[in-house]
C-alpha cells in the first residue's frame, strides 16, 4: 500500500481530514517546557496526545527544527505520532539536482510524505517520485500573497504557471503517489485545479490563522475523499496563554476544525 491508501484509511478511521501542523516555535513554547531537554519535542508530544484523535496527518515544518536539537526533536516526534497511528507529512519544500536532491529524500526515511518544489524542473524532484510508498505534495498554487509573483504568469500558452505544474504533476503521478500542495485562500482556483487534475489529492494551507475557505477547501480539495486541510497556529498556539493547560485548547481547537470541515464532506 502506498501512502494515499494509508492516508484514506487514517480518514475513515477518524473522520477527519485535519492535518495538524506541528510549527513548534521555541519562541511560542510555553516557558514551563523551556527546561526540558528537547522542548520542541515535549511540546509536540502534548500537542499529539491531545489531538491525535481527530488528525488525519501531523505536518511538522523543517523551518523550525534545523539545529541539532530540532532534528532530535523531530525525529521523536515523528516515531510518536507513528505510534498513534497516525501519518507525518514532512512540510521541507525540497528540491535540487544531482547528488543534493538524492541526499534530500533520505528524509523520507523516517516521514511518510514530503512537499517539494517543482521549479527545477522533474529531474530535482525525481529521488522523491521514486519512492513508491511515500506520498509527494508539489507546489502548486500556494497560499500567501506573493504567491502571485511567479505562480499565476501567463504563459505563451494563455495558461498560468500553476497550471502547468498541475498538469505536469498528472503527468509524473506514475506511482499514484503525487499531490498539489494548493492554498484554501483562493477558492476560485481550487475549484479550477480541481477541475483540471482530479485524481491528485491536495494538501490545502490557509485554514485558520490565514482565513482560508473551509468550504472550497474540502470540496475541491479531496480527491475520491483523501486530502489534507491544514491549520498549524490555529491548533498548536490555541492555548497559548492557557499555561500548563496549553493542550487541552489546541484539543478543542483541531475538534472545532474537524467538526467544521466535515459540514462539507
């Protein structure tokens, strides 16, 4: 089985397709954690305890673990939520040539499922698409504003880039393992995308502290029912001035959000 069949059992197991996205910012850490050997992975553990039961995947982003510690940390809390049952999608944006990109899907050794960047072109993201068994979220339409700068330029062909990375994507989905990584802020292009590639599930940011639609997300974003919404800060930081009982609120908070897309299921 690969990692979308694993997925779509996750999703009927818990009726959810929230993916909590584990940002674990050691500025934001509760200060009582700050003692422990590897605080990013004590919070972590907190944050999966409490909302493992209505996750889909858990997203950790590399951003906030590139030190020594941080990868010890991650690589716990990887084996943590594999304990739980539950699938880690490695937020890392990776991509290059040669050698490096090789080196790169070593990552996927320990996750279940990646994002990379297609903008080298197929060969920097070949070692990923190899990987049978691991799924590979690309970057396709993403949910930040400068996302425009380069994403939607119109090519000679009338048709902007994003949408020639979809169509790409459909191409190298040879193993059944690739995905669009698609933010919920434009729904508009959602449905489009979806339109255009409706067999690749999609990895949906922007839900939460971004503001994205909730509604396109699920409707456009699942595929035959498997995807990923993601809200990171939205869970995590939902108990931020909560103290020691920091968990319980990005509990409630990943029980809201689930609850919440599942009107649109």
């Amino acid at each position: 089985m690969g990692f979308f069949d694993d997925l779509r059992d996750r999703i009927e197991a818990t009726d959810s397709v929230v993916s909590v996205g584990l940002d674990a910012d050691i500025d934001r850490i509760p200060d009582h954690l700050l003692d422990k050997d590897l605080p990013r992975w004590a919070f972590n553990r907190r944050i999966i305890d409490a909302t493992h039961e209505h996750a889909a995947a858990f997203k950790p982003n590399a951003a906030f673990y590139e030190d020594e510690d941080g990868w010890r940390s991650l690589r716990e809390t990887i084996a943590y939520a594999h304990g739980k049952g539950v699938p880690v999608l490695l937020d890392a944006k990776r991509a290059d040539i040669g050698n490096t990109t090789r080196k790169y899907a070593d990552l996927l050794d320990d996750a279940d499922a990646i994002t990379v960047n297609p903008y080298m072109g197929r060969d920097s993201i070949q070692p990923f698409l190899a990987r049978e068994d691991k799924g590979v979220f690309v970057l396709c339409r993403t949910s930040n504003p400068g996302g425009s700068d380069l994403q939607s330029l119109e090519l000679d062909s009338g048709e902007p880039l994003y949408e020639r990375v979809a169509a790409l994507c459909d191409l190298w989905n040879e193993h059944g393992n690739v995905g669009l990584v698609v933010g919920a802020t434009g729904p508009d292009e959602l449905e489009h995308l979806r339109e255009q590639v409706p067999d690749l599930p999609f990895l949906v940011p922007g839900v939460g502290a971004q503001g994205g639609d909730a509604e396109a997300a699920v409707e456009f974003g699942l595929a035959d029912g498997v995807g990923l919404v993601n809200s990171s800060r939205g869970i995590i930081f939902a108990g931020e001035d909560d103290g020691e009982d920091f968990d319980k609120a990005a509990g409630q908070a990943a029980k809201r959000l689930k609850k919440r897309l599942n009107q649109y299921r």
